[in-house]
C-alpha cells in the first residue's frame, strides 16, 4: 500500500505539536483489520487532545481523532468481512492508540461494530461518539427502571454533541424533555430538535438544602459540579441521572439524602470502554427507535480534511453548536 495522509499529535519538548504527516501502515497501531477512512468528526475531546489543553494521550506521538467510519478494505477476522461499513469509536483512540483522522486506519476487530444498514458513513459520523454516548446514556438508563411516566428529562449542556442528540432521542421516545443551556440566544434551536422547555443555567437557584423540590423524572448531564449536585436534589423518586460529562467541573458535592431518601440512582456511563456486545446492542437501538430524527439539524456541517486544524480553538471556546463532519477521502 502506497503512503497516505494522517493528523498526528506530538509533544516535543513538553509542548502539544499537531502536523499533517505521510504514512505507512507498518506505522500504525496494531491490529488485524484495515479500514479504509471515509469520514471522521470533532468533539470536544478531541479539541482538548489536539490544543494541548486536557491531557488526553497516553502515548506520543499518536493519530488524533475518537471516532472513524469506513470500509473494510483487509482483515483476518471471521466476524467482519471485506466491504462492510463500519464505525470505530472511543476504544482508547487518540488516547493510547491512533485515531481516525487518517485515511487509513488498522484495528483489532473487537473494537469494530458494523453499521446498521440504515446509516453510512457519513451519517455515523454526524451521530459519533456524541450520540453513541447520549444513546448509551438513554439505554442504561432505561434498564434501570426509567420511562416517560416518570417525569420529565433534563439535558444540561443542551446545545453540544451529547445535548442536543440526547434531546432529539429522548423526545423521540416519549419524553418530556427539559434542555438546560448556557446560552440565551439557542432556545429556538433547542425546541426545534424537541425540547419542550429551555432552562438559562445563569437564571437557576441552586438552593441550599440536601433536598430541593422534586422536579425532573431523570437526568443527562454533560457538565458535573454544582449542576449535577443540582440535579441529584431535584430529580424524583426512584429517577435515573446519567454523568457522562464534566464541562464545568469535575467536583461533585451532595449528601446521601438522594440517594437514600428519594432513591435516585446516579449513574455513570463510560463510552470508551464499553464491551463490544454491548457496543453493539446501542448502535442498533440508534439504527431504529433512537435514530434521530433531526440530524440534519444536528449536523449539518462538513468540512473537509484539510480545514481540521482551524476548528479545535472554536470548540475548546464554545463556538460549535451540535457536531461537524469531517470528510478524509
């Protein structure tokens, strides 16, 4: 195979360094398939990874980029066959093995899930790591006892990846969704994908004892600290709150009354690690009844390989509503 185009991440001299490189596939992570990269996407993550502002990588230098999808061009796997479209994400990409902002990538079979036959590759990166999470966030929490009839759904960080999928599944889905956002001038965008209020987090009161008013049936939350404090004081009995975010802090201070009192459930969902069958189970929920609807509001952007570089200062500052497409080949 000829050599082929890759965006790596380095750190000389103590210092975050990104550069586009020529490649070979000797010069990849290890593994027994090869992907052929159609599309690969942006998240916050990887702005953090690749400006050098949240320790990431593990390993240097390594390929950035936590998600892929593609074309199965070789493999020695029985579980996958030549010309399957496929998504890889998560699965310590960018962190301690190469990502997908490479136009060719090698990876063990295990961390490949063939795409349901209603999503390309294209499509399965405007969904991403962002809405695998939200759809995972939505199934484990489901598991647990948690449906419509409970109450209404709060979505902080409404307006990212995570947010504004998990809004459109959700409401999709029956619930009541309740997006809590930041940013005053986004409520017209937040109802149009299925929110059926919008919260201003600079108007909230946080209050002061280990209960508030009951409120919320359940919760996503993508920001921690004093929101997800919030949330575990006003979600209802018996309530599900999924942690899959820290955007404003890693700190969370409560008490046991929740948990003891109205027994809410907080839990976490880690979508790096997830065991492929499971893996599986959720982008076929995402493939059927969690296939959102409005993606094409979501998503609406591409850009191309070439202008990758520009975009992760506009994501680290909050400038980037829902997800970006980026196109490899």
């Amino acid at each position: 195979m000829k050599k082929f185009r890759a965006f790596q991440i380095d750190n000389i001299k103590e210092k975050i360094s990104t550069r586009f490189c020529d490649l070979e596939l000797d010069d990849l992570s290890d593994g027994d398939t090869v992907i052929k990269v159609t599309h690969s996407t942006i998240n916050y993550k990887d702005a953090l990874a690749a400006t050098g502002k949240g320790k990431i990588l593990r390993k240097f230098p390594l390929i950035g980029g936590i998600d892929l999808s593609g074309v199965i061009v070789n493999t020695s796997s029985t579980s996958l066959e030549i010309g399957d479209t496929v998504v890889v994400n998560g699965c310590g990409l960018s962190e301690v093995r190469d990502g997908g902002y490479t136009e060719y990538a090698r990876m063990p079979a295990e961390l490949i899930v063939k795409l349901p036959e209603n999503i390309d590759s294209h499509m399965a990166m405007q969904i991403g790591t962002a809405g695998y999470t939200a759809a995972l966030a939505i199934h484990q929490m489901e598991l647990n006892g948690q449906n419509p009839e409970k109450g209404p759904i709060l979505v902080s960080g409404a307006t990212g990846g995570v947010g504004s999928i998990a809004i459109d599944m959700l409401a999709k889905s029956g619930y009541e969704v309740i997006a809590l956002t930041g940013k005053k001038d986004q409520s017209d965008f937040l109802h149009s994908i299925g929110a059926s209020e919008v919260l201003i987090r600079q108007d909230l009161d946080f209050g002061k004892r280990p209960l508030e008013k009951a409120k919320w049936g359940g919760a996503i939350d993508n920001l921690g600290g004093d929101i997800l404090s919030w949330l575990m004081k006003t979600t209802r009995y018996g309530g599900n709150i999924a942690s899959i975010g820290l955007a404003a802090s890693h700190k969370l201070e409560t008490t046991v009354m929740p948990l003891i009192l109205r027994a809410v459930n907080l839990l976490g969902i880690n979508s790096v690690d997830t065991p492929r069958e499971l893996r599986k189970i959720v982008w076929q929920r995402i493939g059927t009844d969690l296939f959102p609807k409005n993606l094409k509001i979501i998503a609406p952007n591409q850009i191309e390989f070439d202008q990758l570089p520009d975009q992760f200062d506009d994501f680290i500052e909050g400038n980037i509503r829902g997800r970006l497409v980026v196109k490899i080949q």
